[in-house]
C-alpha cells in the first residue's frame, strides 16, 4: 500500500510538472519579452527629463580661463601710441540664479513629468495588451488540441467504415466504387488531420517566442472555457470601467494636462525672466587685478520674428488636439465595446445550436453507421452523417474559442492582465 501511495504520489507531481498553466505564460512573458524591458527604459528616460527640467532652479555656476602667450597692448603717451607685446592670462568664475520666469520652468517640469506617467501608462498598456496576445495563443492552442481529438475520432471512424466495406466487397455485398470513395474520404480526414497538427504547432511556437522558453511538446494545457458562462448584463457599467481603467485613455487624458503645461510654458517665453548674476575674474595683463559684479539680470523679448508667439499658437493647437484625441478614443472604445458584446450574444446562441445540432447529429450518426453495417444505408448517407457530426462538434469548438477571444478583448480593454 505504501509503494502504490508513493506512485500515485509520484504520478500527480509529474502531471502537475508537465501542466502549464495560462498565468504562468503571462508572468514568463511579461518577464522576458523585449518591448516591456523597452518602455521600462522609456520610464527611466522621462525620468531622468524630469531632472534636466529641475536643474534649471538651481544656481548655474561656470568657471573659465584664458591664457595668452603673446598679446599686443596698444597705450597712448605722449600724443602717440606705443605697443607693447606681453603675455596674459585671466580666470574667473560666474554664477546665474533664476529668479522669477512667470513659471515657465514649473509648467516644463510638470509637463516632463506628465511624460513620465505616459511611458508608465504606456508600459501597463503593453502588458495588457502581451497578456491578451497570450491568451489569444494560448486558446488557440486548446482549440487545435481539442480539434485535434476530433480529427483524430473523425480518422479512425472513416478508416473502420473503410475496412468494412472492403470486407463487404470482398463478400459481394458493396462494390468497389463504395470502398474507393471511403477511401477518399480517409484521405481528406488525414489532410485535414494534417493541417490541424500544422495549426497547433504554429500556435505552440509563438507561445514559445512570446515565454522566451521552448514549451515541451508533452506539456498540458489548462482548459479555461469557463469563462464562456460569464453573461454581460449591465454594458453601462462596462463602459465606465473600460473608460475609467483602459490605458490608453488614461494617456491620453494625461496627454492633454502635459500639452496645457507646455501651453503655459510657452506661453511664458512672451514675458522674459528675472536673473540674480554674480562674477569674479582675476587678470593679469601689464598690470595684475580683480574685478567683481553682484546684480540682477532682466530679459525681456522684445522682438524675436514672430517665433515665440508661432510657438504658442504650436503649443495651443497641440492642447485641443489632444482633447480631440481623448474624446476620438472614447468613442472608438464604445463601438468596440458595442459590437463585442453583440458578437458575444450572437456567439452564446451558436453555442447552444451546436450543442443540439452535436446531439442530434450523434445518434443520427450511430444509427446510419449501424443500418451501413446491415446493408440498410449506402457510404453516401454514411459520410454525410459522418460530416455533420464532425462540424458540428468543429463548429462548437470554434464558438467557444471566439466567446473567449471577446471575454479576453474586454478584459484587455479594462486593462485587465491576468
């Protein structure tokens, strides 16, 4: 009892080992793909903006010095000039502290920060958007699986009714013609078994890109069909939440406070700004001396070609098409909304036909076959009941994966990852 509680033991782990879950796909792919590690440098980028927008507070301090081997001084004595040739060397240091710039450093910084939670925004869409091309791949590959059993099931019937029906030739009851077009018929299966393996393993390989792993060809997949039973009822409430938690939204709503900064901020280049200057240089030239200055500094653009007030006007068009922007993307995320959640009813329903048209077309299926053993029923009624009951049971499987491709799109449009 011990060593068969110890294999069964041993057995779970292995299965559990070999099942791979569609949350561990997303974790594995958010970790490894390239565009994540690409807009997470993008944060660090308008971050670092940020810091170069600040510096503009602090003291601006420049240390310089100049040397001079040969210098020709030119003095005035006696009524003549006189020149004289010497060398010369100066050093000094100059300090400027902005004092007032009727906040146009303040509204460039809050616009580099705006920018800083766009990449964030940014960063947060493409995770969502990875983990919905994940979940597409991943449904995919349970769809090709499961069709793959069908495939399967639709073969070894086809290739029975095959070897029935040479038998029956041989016997004189069934002519050579009724064997070679289920012979036919087998072929088409093969092919059709073909392409579904051919499928499967396109959907395994970019789930494998996507994880940056190789997936083992023994791994099991999770069924999560049940998310075909989640019913959508309130849409109003939908719509909010998509409005409120998309990404995309949510960026460009901070595109356009970052384009009213930057309004502003241009829009102060009109005024000029108030400076605190101070400097130090020591000389020697023919004589050796200090000179000093303590003041403040105005500066004020009088006239500059028309391009500071071309720029505002830049900068005020870029603030109303951002709110355009906003106002486009809400509309374009309501008709998505309205036509998913159709698509979803229209879905729901096939779901149901399938399920009846799988039923019926099973039992019409057993009872042809048998009457085809009796010799009561031709290859013809055979095969088509055999059609049937192989769309049918397609035609439920492909309902299914779509009813989960819409749930998985609204879920992405929520922001939602996992």
């Amino acid at each position: 009892m011990k060593l068969l509680f110890l294999h069964i033991c041993l057995f779970a782990l292995i299965l559990q080992a070999n099942t791979l879950s569609l949350e561990e796909c997303i974790d594995k792919t958010l970790k490894n793909h390239p565009d994540i590690k690409k807009l997470s440098l993008g944060i660090s980028r308008t971050e670092a903006m940020v810091g170069i927008a600040k510096a503009d507070y602090l003291p601006q301090i420049n240390a310089n010095a100049q040397y001079n081997p040969i210098n020709t001084f030119v003095m005035p004595q006696n009524g003549s000039f006189n020149t004289i040739e010497d060398d010369s060397w100066q050093v000094g240091v100059q300090l400027n502290q902005k004092l007032y710039d009727f906040s146009k450093t303040t509204s460039t910084i809050n616009a580099y920060k705006k920018d800083t939670e766009i990449a964030s925004l940014s960063l947060g869409d493409q995770k969502a958007l990875l983990a919905y091309t994940v979940k597409i791949q991943y449904s995919i590959v349970l769809l090709q699986t499961k069709a793959l059993e069908v495939r399967e099931e639709d073969l070894k019937t086809k290739e029975e009714l095959y070897n029935q029906a040479k038998a029956f030739v041989k016997e004189g009851l069934k002519t050579e013609a009724d064997a070679l077009s289920l012979l036919s018929a087998v072929y088409i299966a093969e092919d059709s078994l073909a392409q579904t393996e051919s499928e499967l393993d396109k959907a395994l390989s970019t789930l494998s890109i996507y994880m940056g792993e190789k997936i083992d060809s023994n791994t099991k997949f999770e069924d999560n069909s049940t998310q075909n039973d989640r019913d959508i009822e309130d849409t109003q409430a939908l719509l909010e939440s998509i409005l409120v938690n998309n990404y995309e939204v949510k960026s460009r709503q901070q595109q356009i406070y970052r384009d009213e900064f930057l309004y502003e901020a241009t829009k102060a280049g009109h005024y000029g700004s108030i400076d605190a200057v101070a400097s130090y240089t020591h000389q020697d030239t023919l004589n050796e001396y200090d000179t000093s200055q303590v003041g403040i500094s105005i500066n004020i653009p009088i006239y500059s070609g028309g391009r500071v007030s071309a720029q505002t006007e830049q900068s005020r068009i870029a603030k109303d098409e951002s709110k355009e922007s906003y106002n486009s993307k809400k509309l374009l995320l309501e008709d998505e909304m309205q036509r998913l959640i159709i698509d979803l009813k229209k879905f729901k329903h096939t779901v149901k036909a399938k399920e009846a048209l799988l039923d019926s077309s099973q039992a019409t299926k057993e009872i042809v076959e048998a009457r085809y053993k009796e010799g009561l029923s031709t290859y013809i009624e055979v095969l088509d009941a055999s059609s049937t009951y192989l769309f049918a049971n397609l035609g439920l499987l492909e309902a299914k994966f779509n009813i989960n491709n819409i749930i998985n799109r609204l879920d992405y449009l929520q922001g939602i990852i996992q």
